[in-house]
C-alpha cells in the first residue's frame, strides 16, 4: 500500500469519525438534551482537527491520488457525500438553535422593559402628577412570568 493511498484511508477515517459525530449532535439538538452537548462539543473539535490533519495530508499528494485503487477512491467519494450532508445538516440545526435562543433573548428583554415600564411610580397625565396606575384600564403583571 502506498503512502498516498494510506493518508487516503486516514482521511476516510477521519471523515466517518466525525459524520458520526454531526449526527449524533444533531440528534442531541433536536432533543435539546442540553446537558450532553459540552462533552460532544469538545470531542468534535478534536475530531475537527483530526480531520483537518488528515485533508492537509492527502493535499500534499494530490499529484499521486489517481494512482490510489480504484475502491478507495469510491469509499472516499461515498464517505464525502455522506460527510457533507451530515456536515449541512449540523451547520442548519446550530443555526436554527440560534435563532431560537436569540428569539427567546429578545422575549426576555422585552417583557423585563414592559415590566419596568410598568413600574414606573408616578406620570403625567393632563397636566397632573398621579401615581402611574391611575386610570389605568388593565392591571399590570404581578410578575415576569405572566408578561411573558
């Protein structure tokens, strides 16, 4: 077996190794098992890294690759197909949850500004101080929660 045709099989590896990965965080993200995801987070940016060795090895022979047999050279097209689609499919699921987390956040801050609106002691209403729920005609949120 060659060398190129070794750092082939590592890439393959490499690529697989973290396809299992994607997946399995992807399956975390939609559960939102937010618990599991720090330990697979810094397990996948080992693997990234992996992978990235391994791609920055089979570069360096790029002029030896059509040399390689020929049933490698299929494994690595199906695994980077693989590889991709489980790569898209995280990209969009991190993104999604970033949207919602971002969209909850600015929940939160408006309902804390309406609150705080809300709380405001005293108003002027035709000329005259008064206490700001004076006149009023709905009751303020007792608490965050029921704003939200």
């Amino acid at each position: 077996m060659s060398q190129t045709q070794a750092r082939v099989e590592a890439l393959i590896a490499a690529m697989a190794r973290l396809r299992d990965v994607f997946r399995q965080e992807n399956a975390l993200l939609r559960i939102q098992d937010r618990a599991s995801l720090p330990a697979l987070v810094e397990h996948k940016a080992v693997l990234v890294r992996s992978y990235d060795e391994a791609a920055r090895a089979v570069k360096v022979d790029l002029r030896n690759l059509p040399t390689i047999d020929p049933a490698v050279r299929q494994a690595l097209t199906d695994e980077e197909k693989e590889f991709s689609t489980a790569a898209r499919e995280n990209a969009l699921l991190i993104k999604a949850v970033a949207q919602v987390a971002q969209t909850k956040v600015e929940a939160l801050v408006g309902a804390i500004n309406r609150s705080k609106a809300e709380d405001a002691t005293y108003t002027h209403r035709r000329g005259l101080v008064m206490p700001s729920s004076y006149g009023r005609s709905s009751v303020p949120s007792a608490t965050l929660n029921q704003t939200l």
